[in-house]
C-alpha cells in the first residue's frame, strides 16, 4: 500500500466521522486528510478519567495544545492539565467540560478506512475533532485528534485558541518551516498551484529514522513527491502531530499521523 494510498483512505476518515457535520476536504481548501496511526491493538481504553482538574482551573484555560503524544491545557503560560493520547476518558471528559456538549457519530471497524478502529467520533464547533477508539491502536493511543479551526468557544462562549507545538495554528503560512524541514519529516501532493503539504511537527509514538544527512535545500524537486525517496525510512514512516497545508497554509493539525508511512495493514 502507497503512501498516496493511504491518504486517500485518511481521507474517508474524516468525510466519514464528520460528515453530518459538514467538514470534510472540501470544506478544508481540498488539503489531504491522513490516515488512522495504526490498525487495532488488544488493549482497553480506559474507563475512568484519571486526570482531575478542578472546575475553577478549568474556566482560566484560554488555549489547547495538540502535541504528539497529548494534549495540553493552558492558562497563560501555566499548564492546566496535560492528557495523555492513551487516555480516552480523560480527553473527552475534560474537553466536555471545558467546550460544552459535542456533536457525536459512531463508526464500526473499518468505516472511517481499512486501518481505522471502531469508536465514537466528538466535535466541538467544527474546530477540534476526538475519535475515541473501543480499543486502543498499536501504536498505544487511544484517540485520534484533528485540529480543524484556529480557535473554539468555551462552555461560557470564550475563545480557547487551538495550537499544534511551538504555536502553528490552522491558518498559518509555513513556507518557511517546509523549505527548513528535512525530506523525512513531509510529504508533498499535487503540483503547481494544487499543491499541498504534510508536515511532521512534532515526533512520537515510533521511532523516527534520523535524516539529518538528507536535507531540502529548498529545491522542490520530483522527490519530494515520490514516497520512495525518503531514504531508508522504514514502512511505518515517521508519527506524531503533523500539519496538513493548501499551499503552505496550514489546514489541519493531527496526531497520531504519520509520514511516508508505506506498510499496508
């Protein structure tokens, strides 16, 4: 299975989770979605959140930050909580609380993309999407989030901004950050004035191949869009929160997501 592969069945993930809401590639500038991380492990999400933070605490919390591995709750530059991507219950919970009451879809094994667990898809104001897995996926998360907006309305209707690390936002232009990346950490598709990016922001969940030997030099060249050009990375790629661009434009914000993923499942 190719790479492109793969994103075409990333993107029955997000047409099919948010379909009834109405955010799918079209509404996102036509940007490629990715794939699930992995197929399903035999784990067990977990059943009780286990992270507790108090309702005063949670109504300072002005930004959330999507890393590789969890997501972060800010007030200022003080963490409120930061939630581990194995735990379901607690990601919900504490989005429930702090954003209101979602919009929910249930998928079965397989109708999001051949790679993609059953689960309970939630999203908040078409800005912040959580598929909460029945059982966990090998890599070890137990969710899947994708940043769609920039910024959501909180329970009492303020702004809580939406972040990827060191601050990238959907609507940022990361031209410069893409031409610095090296061919390892993104993928380009299309060409011209079609073309857009994926961009590893932030690795976790697997090893990543150390590529520091083969770096763009800001020459778009064919290879950049040949997954088989990624040297020798393996056919997992390279995973975390990555960034979905139209253009250099940054569209989506997602984790788990990997790069030149090439295996099939």
């Amino acid at each position: 299975m190719t790479l492109r592969t793969l994103l075409a069945l990333g993107a029955a993930v997000l047409a099919v989770t948010a379909g009834p809401l109405g955010v799918g590639p079209s509404a996102l500038g036509g940007a490629p979605t990715a794939a699930a991380a992995e197929l399903p492990g035999d784990g067990a999400p977990s059943t009780t959140p286990s992270v507790d933070v108090s309702t005063a605490k949670l109504r300072r919390v002005d930004a959330v930050e999507l890393d590789a591995e969890s997501l972060v709750f800010r007030s200022g530059d003080k963490t409120v909580a930061d939630v581990s991507m194995r735990d379901s219950r607690s990601t919900v919970d504490l989005l429930n609380r702090l954003l209101g009451t979602p919009a929910r879809t249930q998928t079965a094994i397989g109708s999001g993309g051949a790679c993609f667990p059953s689960g309970t898809t939630y999203t908040w104001g078409g800005a912040l999407r959580v598929a909460a897995l029945t059982t966990p996926a090998e890599a070890g998360n137990a969710v899947e989030i994708r940043v769609l907006k920039d910024a959501v309305r909180s329970r009492s209707g303020d702004p809580v901004a939406l972040s990827g690390p060191d601050g990238v936002q959907v609507g940022d232009d990361i031209g410069d950050e893409l031409r610095a990346a090296p061919r390892s950490d993104k993928v380009s598709f299309g060409s011209g004035d079609s073309r857009a990016w994926q961009l590893l922001l932030e690795p976790g969940w697997a090893p990543t191949t150390d590529d520091d030997a083969d770096t763009d030099t800001g020459d778009e060249t064919a290879a950049d869009d040949d997954p088989a050009a990624s040297g020798d990375a393996d056919d997992a790629g390279s995973n975390g929160v990555s960034a979905l661009t139209n253009g250099t434009v940054v569209s989506v914000l997602g984790s788990p997501m990997p790069v030149h993923a090439q295996r099939s499942c």
